[in-house]
C-alpha cells in the first residue's frame, strides 16, 4: 500500500495552518474533485477521498493536535471515513457541502428546514403625478390601484368555509423530503421541496371556491393618501401594509409611492429654494423702482435700487417652500431681466440718442473701463 501523504501537503497548507486556512483550502479541492463534477473519474474520486481525510483530521482540534505532533501514527487511520461514512467527525463538512452545493447535502439532521412559517407580503411601488402647488402645500388624494388582496370569503386561509388545513403526510409539515444515498464515500441525505405540499408543509383538502386555494384575489381598490407639504419629484411616501398580503400569517407588504411634480408656469425649484426671473425696464434699472413680485402665496413689493444692473439676484427671506422634514421655509430668489425695448417710433429712437449723448461715459463706467483696456491693448 503506497504511503499517505502528509495531510498538509493533501490540502496545499503548511504545517500548523489556521483553521479558517483549512476550511478555504478544503472548499476550493472539493468543489474541484467532487464526483458530481467528475463523473467515471477514478483518479478524481481518489484525490476527493484522499482530501476529505485529510479534512476530516485537521478540522478536529484534538485529532490535529495529535497529528501535528505525532503524524500518522497519532490518529485513527480509520476516523471520519470508516465504516460509518462522512456521518460524524467532521467538524463542519455538512455546513461546508450546504454552501458548495446549495444545501442538496444536509446530512442526517437536514439543513433546509421548515418553509410554512409566516412571510411578508410583496412590496409593491407606484408613481403618482401632482402639481406644483399640491407639492408645496400638501393634499389629500385618492389613488385606485390592482393587486392582490386577502380572499374575504376563507379570510386568506385558501380553505372553503368550515373546513381547515392539514398537515401534509408526505413531509410531516416540514415543507421538505429527505432521501438517503449511499456512496462510496458513506452515505449522503439529500432534501428537497417537498412536492404535494410545496414547501408550506399543509395541504387543502377542499379549496375555497373563491380564490382556488390560494388565499388571494385581484382586486382594484382605492386608498386615500395623505401628501405632506415639501415633497418633491421622486419624494418616496411609503404607506406600510398596503402591498400584497403576506402568507401563512405573515403581514402585507408595503406600497411605497414615488412623486413626480408638474413644473410651474413662473417658478422654478431648487431644493426648498424657489427662483423667479422677472424682467423690468431700462428707466426701473437705471433709476429704481418699487415692483411687485409674485410668491406662491401673495403679492409682495420690492424696491428695486437705482443702477440695477442686468442679471442681478435678490433674495426675499422665508418665501419658498417649506421643508416636510424640519418646516422651516427657503428663500425666494428673483433674477432680474433688463429688457431692451424694440418696435421704436422714430420719436422714441431720438430721445434715447439725445439720452445716450446725455449720459456721457462716466455714467458708463463699465463701458469706460472696457474701452480703456481695449486702447491698451492695441497701443
């Protein structure tokens, strides 16, 4: 009989490896020799015995203990893969080959469990359009919406009236079967939804005529919304426990409703900030003036300061919109326009050529220092 490798060396580690080191190197060797992967591959098979051996020794503290000290001659050559198979001993190879291989390996005592405890309903979502004005202020709407509901006649059981569930023979109510299978490594329990059941470990008898055993049905209703003052587009209003109804006593999803706000005819939004562009004259510019500025709720005046120049903002404190999370309010900020005036009649074309006379250049002061860079330059 050849002689047995160093287990170290079976697993690619160096002596006094950690634990963790072990588990990684395992994981990687057997998901590569695994039989299921290689199917009528002798020399696969072997290497695949030769690792889980090699596991079986030094993933046991007292076993890897006595190895590291002794070698061979401190271990069982039998222990972990003997007669009993891979049912003992192994320090976590049933966890190992539940997250390789998707849980089809449980070992005897089953990793997949039950599936017939309570769930939560589906989340479901929906888009709601609003004005302006409704965002800003807030509003009570009413939205109609198709989903799923709990059946009112069996109450969601799916069950006909005066009749229950049971509890499914094939699995005993655990939702899964389990089948032993016989290797030449030892003996694998492999789970599987149960069938007759669907993994919810009950069965019905006679199903409720009206939804056909399922516990629900579709159904348009309508539900009254509650839209709070600052919200804007994409603003998320969740409203818990309007989804779909959840399953085997489990509470309904939510309905989250996500906002899209129609644009203004003035305003635009900036945050809680609102902007408002406003054209005045050359004369309001030039020598002031007292406007009239619109907000979202009233009329307010503004002095305009005499030599207002073009594009100027100003800021009117507290008059935007209000934040849903903490009230206070944003600033409205009004740009100004200067509007040159067109369509001129002859008259009007020679008072602002006697104006422009007039005024000379240091009432120009922007203009004047231009002209003077400009002289620089070309001299």
């Amino acid at each position: 009989m050849a002689e047995k490798r160093d287990y170290y060396e079976v697993l690619g580690l160096q002596k006094g490896a950690s634990e963790s080191e072990i588990k990684s190197a395992f994981r990687k060797l057997a998901m590569k020799y695994h039989p299921d992967r290689n199917p009528d591959n002798k020399e696969a098979e072997e290497k695949f015995k030769e690792i889980n051996e090699a596991y079986s020794i030094l993933s046991d503290p007292d076993k890897k203990s006595k190895y590291d000290k002794f070698g061979h001659a401190g271990v069982d050559p039998n222990a972990g893969f003997g007669g009993g198979g891979f049912s003992g001993g192994f320090g976590g190879f049933e966890d190992i080959f539940g997250d390789l291989f998707g849980g089809a390996f449980g070992g005897f005592g089953g990793r997949g469990g039950a599936r017939n405890g309570p769930r939560k309903g589906a989340d479901l979502q929906k888009r709601m359009d609003i004005t302006f004005e409704e965002a800003a202020f807030g509003t009570k709407k009413e939205i109609r919406l198709t989903k799923n509901v709990a059946c009112e006649e069996c109450g969601g059981t799916g069950a006909a009236k005066g009749t229950t569930k049971k509890t499914c023979p094939t699995c005993g109510g655990s939702g899964r079967v389990q089948s032993v299978q016989n290797t030449p490594f030892g003996q694998f329990a492999t789970q599987t939804t149960c069938s007759r059941c669907n993994g919810t470990g009950e069965i019905i008898e006679t199903p409720c005529s009206a939804c056909g055993g399922s516990g629900k049905v579709r159904k348009t209703v309508t539900i009254t919304v509650d839209i709070p003052a600052g919200v804007d587009s994409e603003s998320v209003i969740p409203l818990r426990g309007q989804g779909e109804p959840g399953t085997n006593g489990g509470p309904s999803g939510d309905l989250y409703l996500v906002l899209s706000v129609a644009p203004h005819k003035l305003f635009k939004r900036k945050g809680n900030d609102l902007w408002l562009e406003m054209p005045i004259t050359f004369a309001q510019a030039a020598l002031g003036d007292e406007i009239v500025v619109p907000t979202l709720t009233e009329k307010v005046t503004y002095k305009v300061p005499a030599g207002t120049q073009p594009d100027t903002v100003f800021r009117l404190k507290g008059k935007g919109i209000k934040s849903y999370k903490t009230g206070r309010p944003g600033d409205l900020y009004v740009k100004v326009n200067l509007e040159v005036p067109t369509k001129l009649d002859n008259k009007q074309k020679k008072l602002i050529r006697e104006m422009g006379e007039a005024l000379g250049g240091e009432c120009h002061q922007k203009k004047k220092s231009f002209g003077e860079k400009m002289r620089e330059l070309f001299e």
